[in-house]
C-alpha cells in the first residue's frame, strides 16, 4: 500500500483547475507535516495555505516550472494548482530546517495522493516578489511552495537509458517521463 502511494506520488506540474482544494483538505494535510518526525523536535516550519483564485493568482507567477523542459514555460491557464502551500520556516525557532522541510513536504504529498490529489515542490520561487506580495513577516523565510491539485498529466517512471540522463521529459502526447535509477545503482553494500 505504501509502495503504492510512493508510485502515484509524482512531480505533477498541470492541474484540472476547475478541481477546488478547499481550505480543510489544506489544514489535515498540514496536520500530516505536524505529526512528521521534526530535528530536534523544535518543529520550526510555519505554512501559508492558499486556495482561492485570488491569492493562488498572486503566487503563480513567482514560480518557475520544471527546468529540463526548456521550452516549457508552465502550466496554461485551467491548468494551473487549485491549491498552494507556501512553507516557511521560522528562523526564531531554528535556522537548521532542511531536514524538516523535507520530512514534512513528503507527508503533505503523500496524503494529498491518498485525496485523490498531487503536487509539486517547487523551490525555483522568486522569493523577494512573493515574501512581498504575501507579506511574509521577516522572520520567515520561505523555504519552497507545494502546489497542490487533481493531476492532469500521466507521469511515468522509467530506467535511466544507458546514456545515463536522468533528465525528465515529455513525448509528443504529453506524457511526463521520469528515468530512475535501478535500485542496483543504489545499493553499494
């Protein structure tokens, strides 16, 4: 069942727009971050959640999308995230996060897959504009953005080729391509 949800849990970049996230689905994601093991237990991570046309629209184009697809720009309008959760972490609480954030963006993800849903963590943010736009107390400091919807692409994982290149990329029908590596490659003992 795990295995399950790793599978479905992709990097998914285009959304059913018209799919609302509401703010409760938002919270017990959240709640799932809470929960999450925490370095230290200090739990220094603070959450901005977003799922209305007009703050989502004020984040959007602080946002850069999936840099292998150079010729993509991101996602067209109606496939834009319904959803946003802009992560923050508090650096009067700790300045040493990154494990967290981490810890915590999986567990959001997870349990956006078992909703039926999927997202993206996005750590390509103009983080000036959007610390501005959202007036972002100095204290935090954004870490990344998880945009959140229903997917409206297919993603597939496949062997990395023997060329080696793990950059993702898509065909002629939109399908979203993902080399992984085998897990011999991983394993070294």
């Amino acid at each position: 069942m795990m295995k399950n949800l790793v599978l479905k849990n992709r990097s998914y970049r285009r959304f059913y727009q018209d799919v609302e996230v509401d703010r409760q689905t938002l919270r017990d994601l959240v709640d799932l971050a809470r929960l999450s093991a925490s370095a230290a237990n200090r739990q220094p991570l603070r959450y901005m959640l977003s799922c209305t046309k007009e703050k989502n629209a004020l984040i959007f184009p602080t946002l850069a999308w999936a840099a292998y697809l150079t010729d993509w720009k991101g996602p067209s309008v109606g496939e834009c995230p319904s959803a946003y959760i802009v992560v923050l972490a508090d650096t009067e609480v700790s300045t040493n996060f990154n494990w967290d954030a981490g810890i915590c963006s999986q567990s959001i993800l997870l349990g956006a897959v078992e909703k039926g849903l999927g997202g993206c963590i996005i750590a390509s943010v103009n983080k000036p504009s959007l610390k501005q736009t959202l007036n972002i107390p100095d204290q935090y400091e954004i870490v990344f953005v998880l945009a959140l919807g229903k997917p409206k692409e297919k993603v597939v994982i496949e062997p990395v080729p023997s060329n080696g290149d793990i950059k993702y990329w898509r065909d002629a029908d939109e399908t979203h391509h993902v080399p992984k590596r085998s897990l011999e490659d991983l394993i070294i003992g």
